[in-house]
C-alpha cells in the first residue's frame, strides 16, 4: 500500500477479496490499470467479472484488499499516518473520477434524456442550470441523440437508451469509465450504434475504460489489454492478438470457442 | 328534518374534525416518511427502533392512543389536561398511529424502485439525501399514493374518535343534538335526521378525499410513468 | 403551565384494577369473536349480491358498501343504538356492538371475497359449463373452495383490525377493555394505571395476533388487493 514510484497506476486493486455467503466471488485479486488504457475483460458468467467493477464503483464493499484510484484510496483514508476505513466524504471524493454504464441502462424514467444528463452535474459538480445543459445537449450531440433531448426513456428504443446513459457518464467528465456487459441487454440490430459510441470514447484517448463484454470483434479492435477471467481469479492476460487468437489457457480457449460460435 | 341551527352545528364539528385531521395528516406523513426511511438504512439501531415505531403504532388502536395521550399524559408531563391541551393530544395520536401504517406504505413503495436506479444514482456520485429527492421518491411515490389515499381516508374516519375525548367534532355535535332532542319534544328532529345527516356528511368528505387523491395520482404519475418500459 | 405534580406509580393499585381490566379484554375479544363472524358470513352474502345479473340488486349494494367504508364505525354504533330503537329494534348494546362491527367489516371482507372469487380462473367455470354442473354445485363445489383460501390471510387481517375497533363499544356502555379502564380512572382518579395496563395488555393481544396474521399471509402466499 504505498505510493508507486514512476508513472501512476490509474486503477489498482490489491489483494480484493470478495464472498456472498459462502460464494468466495474474488479470491486476493491484484489488477492494475494504467492511464487511458483500455482493458477489456471477458470470462464466463459467475466468475466475478462484473464485480470487480462494481467493487471499483463501491457498489459492493470488498472484504479486504484496497483499491486505489489516480493514487488516492478509495475505501481508506490517511489519518495520523494510519490506514484506516474511509469515511462517506472520503469515499464521495474519489468516485468523482469514476463513472459506470450499466446493462440495463438504468435511466431515470420519471426524467427527460436531457434531464438525466444535468442532474449530476448540477447537483454533484455544482454547475447552473445553463452550464449543465450545454454540456448535456454536447454530449448528446456526441452520441447521435441531440433531437431526443426532451423526450423521456420510455420512449426511446435500448441503443438510444444505452447511448443515453453511456452521455449521462460522460457527463461528470470522469478519469475512469466502466462499462458492464452494456450490449447484452440489446436487440442484435441495436449493438453496433452503441459499440461505435464506445470506440469512440475510447479513440479519444484520455478516458481509462474497463470493459466487461462478450463483444470480442470491439475486444480486437479498440482494447488495449485483454483479460481472462474465471473462478474469481485472472486467468489469462495479454494484448487482443494473444489472448483472442492464441490463448495459452485450455479455459480460455473453451469459452473463446464456446461465445465465438454464436 | 334538520332546522338551520342544527345544521350549523353540525357544521361546525365538520370544521373541527377537518382541523384535526389536517394536523394528523401532516404529522401521520413526516412520521412516515422519517420512519419509512429509516426502516430501509444501513443501521441497524435506526432499522429497529422503526420496527419497534410501526408495530407499537399500529398495534396500539387509535382509541387506547387517544386516551392515554388525552389522559395519561397529561399526569407524566405535570400539566393541566385542558381542552386546548386534548386537542393537540389527540393529533398527536392520530398522527403517530397513521403513521405507523404510513411507514410501510413508504418502505414498499421505496422498495418497489429498482436497485438499478439507485446504483445508477450512486456511480453519479449523488449525495443520499440528492439520490432519495430526485431519484428514488419520485418513482416511489406513485406506488404509494394509492394505499396512503386509503389510509388518509381511515385516519378522517378515526377523527370521530376524539368526540370520546370531550372535543367538539362533528360525531360529537351529532351526539349533542341526539341529547338536546330529548328535551325539545316531538317537533324535534329525529336521531336518523341527526345521524343520517352527520353520516353523509362524513361519506361526503371521504369522496372528496378520495378525488384529491385520484387527481395527484394523476398529476405526479405524469407522462413518463405511462410511457415507462 | 407545567405544574410540579408529583407523580408515583402505585404497584398495589395497577395490580388491584389489573383483574379488572383484564375482564374488560375478555369482553373486547368475545366481541371481536362474535363480530368477525358475522362479518365474514355477511361479507359472502355482499361479494354474492354484488356479483348479481341485476341491477336492481347489484347497485343498491355497491351503494351500501361504498357508503359504510367511508363513513366511522363509531357513527354506525351510534346509528344501530338510537337511531333503529325508533324503528321498533331495541338491540342490548352487546348485540348493537357486534351488529355494527360485523356489518362495518362486511363491507371490507366482502371486497376481500370479490378480489378472490374473480381471481379463480375463466377456465374452471367453463369447466363446469360443460360438465353440465348446477349453479349451486359450481359454487359450493368449485369456486367458492378454491377463492375462499385466499382470502383468509385477509380476514385476519381484518380480524386484527377488528379487535382494534371493539374497544368503541365503550361509547354505547357494551363493555369492553376501555370502558372497565375508563371506568376506574374515572372512580379512583388515578388514570395513569388503569390506562397503562389497558395500553399494555391491548399491545400483548395486537402485537402476536398481527405475526400470527403475516405468517399467514406467507403460507396462503397473499397479494394485497
């Protein structure tokens, strides 16, 4: 638990344990990201992949392990020169730079697309009314959806929902994106609007994305590093060339050929 | 049938009654909406303390409440059990007891909200009190109005209660005529005009109730909610 | 306005009015018994009328219900016991009592039945259509063995409820826990016992019976309506 020396990890987990009940989901997880790198994780369903990012996003408190954002604690704070369990402030503090995208969108039904988009901000970030609604009415613009602004999720179909949502992230300008599964909820014709939204972000450049998806086609093209995952553990890692086309794990190459044959 | 002195007597209690269960509703909602919430926290101590709250509340009928506020009470605190005293004793226990079941009407219509949103509201990074305003109330609500509309219509039909406690309500006004009549001879109204008259102004009152309550129903459930997938 | 009143619990004496107002419970309870049977025979006769081909049958009682459940159970009480002795029907305040709260909780349960009747599914009355089955069979046979399970965690429900509202029998002198409380408070001038142990033993009866109600509703698996 000490500062690195050296370029600063974005995103570090350090020895993450996790259990629901008797179900050990993350077993001493160690897994670091770097600046606007992009990982993309895969694995079958039940081996705890999704919940590395919601442990990332403090939906699901770990057992014990740390987990370090852009160098600050996220579940600790320095206090006397103590390690010791963060307050709620604390906590609020560091996940301003992290932002997720869900697999059932999870909009706010009762709020306009627009809406979605400057509540956060306005309430979190403190910006007037007009400042977050440029902002919001930009990102929507970014996403193809600019003429949907007043118009509540109900009504739009899953891609534009997802596109929706995945603005309403962008909008707290995080450090870190994370995304779950955000096209497996999605009619297959819808898949590929969404898919460019993302690789888009991650073109750009500066955000830090983790993804969790079966989309191995998007893995090839916009991922940085590629990861494995079963049974709580990482399994296999390495660039998309080697983890998708030469995997060294039996695992591995079962589930590519398993999710590959679709 | 009823002379216009006696209607105005009636009316009068009306008044009363309305005045008592404004101030019930208001304290029964606050009560509610505290203790609702605070059923679902993180806490455990909070957690039981409402439990405890709720089951007391509704266990304890709206009339032992009333009494021992308008008349136990009084002895604990040292005061003199005046009327003025009574009537707020009496808002006092209809609102705890309302709220009582007022605060599971909250707990389920605030559990009725997806955790998705409430997850969706955490990674913006919302505060607690910015995630339950915007986010999880607003979809609550129109789950609960439906049941708390019932429930604010037995809380009018509780108001009746407090005629046994000495205040002048519209059940007690009836009352007063019926006793008044035997003294006034034949010509005197009859207790089915008394009563049937004091009846229909209670069902009256429950109807429009009932409306108001439709109409937020309405008003609150709004677009989104109709269109909602 | 606070007075320094100094004020003591008398052990001797909360014991001495305990007998008593444990007798007033009794009588609360005999009057719920009573009054939820009554409630639950005439709440099936309601949800049967309401379902009537006629008009002239089913309006009348929608009416009936829709008036009853929006007016106060204390006002019915006070119509049976002064309004219908001018009618000719002197009823014991006892009997006014349970007369009220059976007809006042008819009106609840009958809306309670009505939910269960219609939630039997189309397909068993089409299969008594064709099995050629009488009016009286398809009913007593088929529907009404399969709706009334459902509807029992409600009439607990309405059973608790009930016992909650026996007390008022106090307004019309038929006995009950809160005229025996109020009784004594009003003859030592003492309220603070008889009202308290009135309190206490109320909670000792409403508490239990609302757990025993929601274990039932767990195992007859009850939807609210």
């Amino acid at each position: 638990m000490s500062e690195s020396d050296g370029p600063r990890d974005m995103v570090r987990l350090e020895k993450i344990n996790l259990s629901f009940g008797e179900n050990h989901v993350l077993k001493d997880l160690d897994l670091t990201v770097a600046p606007s790198e992009k990982v993309v994780i895969i694995g079958p369903s039940g081996s705890g992949k999704t919940t590395i990012l919601r442990v990332i996003m403090t939906l699901n408190r770990p057992d014990s392990g740390c987990v370090i954002i852009d160098g600050r604690h996220l579940y600790h704070e320095e206090r006397d020169g103590q390690l010791v369990p963060a307050r709620e402030k604390h906590v609020r503090e560091v996940r301003t730079d992290i932002s997720m995208v869900f697999q059932h969108f999870n909009l706010f039904p009762h709020l306009t697309a627009l809406q979605n988009l400057t509540l956060a901000p306005m309430k979190v970030l403190g910006l007037t009314r007009e400042e977050a609604e440029e902002r919001g009415m930009e990102l929507l613009k970014r996403v193809g959806l600019a003429d949907k602004a007043s118009q509540f999720p109900g009504q739009l179909s899953g891609g534009q929902k997802q596109r929706v949502a995945i603005a309403r992230a962008l909008a707290m300008r995080p450090k870190v994106m994370l995304f779950d599964e955000p096209t497996s909820a999605l009619d297959p014709e819808l898949v590929g609007e969404v898919l460019a939204v993302i690789k888009d972000i991650a073109l750009e450049g500066k955000t830090t994305m983790m993804l969790v998806t079966h989309e191995m086609g998007f893995a090839r093209e916009a991922a940085d590093r590629v990861l494995m995952f079963d049974s709580g553990r990482i399994i296999e890692e390495g660039t998309p060339e080697q983890v998708l086309k030469d995997p060294v794990h039996d695992r591995t190459r079962a589930f590519l050929r398993a999710v590959l044959s679709h | 049938m009823l002379s216009a002195n006696q209607i105005q007597a009636l009316l009068e209690g009306v008044s009363l009654t309305l005045r008592v269960f404004a101030l019930a509703a208001v304290l029964g909602t606050v009560l509610a909406l505290l203790f609702g919430i605070a059923s679902l926290s993180d806490n455990r101590v909070l957690r039981w303390v409402s439990r405890i709250y709720v089951e007391v509340a509704r266990g304890a009928s709206a009339v032992v409440l009333l009494f021992y506020a308008a008349f136990a009470v009084p002895i604990l605190l040292g005061v003199r059990s005046g009327r003025s005293f009574v009537f707020w004793a009496a808002v006092v226990a209809l609102g705890v007891n309302m709220g009582g079941y007022g605060a599971e009407v909250v707990r389920t219509g605030i559990q009725s909200v997806p955790r998705g949103q409430t997850e969706a509201a955490i990674s913006l990074n919302l505060r607690f009190i910015d995630r339950l305003r915007h986010v999880t109330l607003p979809q609550a609500l129109v789950v609960m109005l439906p049941p708390y509309g019932n429930l604010s219509i037995e809380v009018l039909k509780a108001t009746a209660l407090v005629s046994l406690v000495g205040l002048a309500d519209l059940t007690a006004e009836a009352q007063n005529l019926r006793v008044q009549r035997a003294v006034s001879g034949p010509r005197a109204a009859t207790s089915l005009a008394i009563f049937g008259t004091a009846l229909v102004f209670y069902f009256v009152m429950a109807q429009l109730l009932a409306l108001l309550f439709r109409w937020l129903e309405q008003r609150l459930a709004g677009d989104w909610y109709r269109g909602r997938s | 306005m606070f007075a320094q009143v100094a004020f003591s619990w008398d052990w001797d004496y909360a014991l001495d009015t305990l007998p008593k107002i444990a007798r007033g419970l009794w009588q609360t309870v005999v009057a719920t018994i009573v009054g939820i049977s009554i409630g639950m025979v005439l709440g099936l006769v309601l949800a049967l009328l309401r379902r009537s081909r006629h008009r002239i049958i089913r309006w009348p009682t929608i009416a009936l219900i829709e008036f009853v459940r929006s007016t106060p159970l204390l006002v019915q009480l006070f119509f049976i016991f002064y309004v219908l002795p001018n009618f000719g029907v002197v009823l014991s305040p006892f009997v006014a009592l349970v007369l009220g709260l059976g007809i006042h909780y008819g009106t609840y349960t009958s809306e309670s039945y009505r939910a269960g009747i219609e939630n039997v599914e189309v397909g068993q009355w089409e299969a008594a259509t064709a099995l050629n089955l009488s009016a009286a069979t398809t009913w007593s046979r088929i529907v009404l063995p399969q709706a009334i399970p459902t509807v029992i965690p409600a009439l607990g429900n309405y059973l608790v409820a009930m016992f909650k509202d026996a007390p008022l029998g106090f307004a019309i002198a038929a006995g009950g826990i809160l005229l025996e409380a109020q009784a004594e408070a009003s003859r030592s001038f003492r309220p603070m016992e008889p009202y308290t142990i009135m309190g206490v033993l109320f909670l000792a009866v409403s508490i239990p019976a609302a757990f025993f109600v929601r274990y039932l509703e767990r195992r007859y698996g009850y939807e609210r309506v």
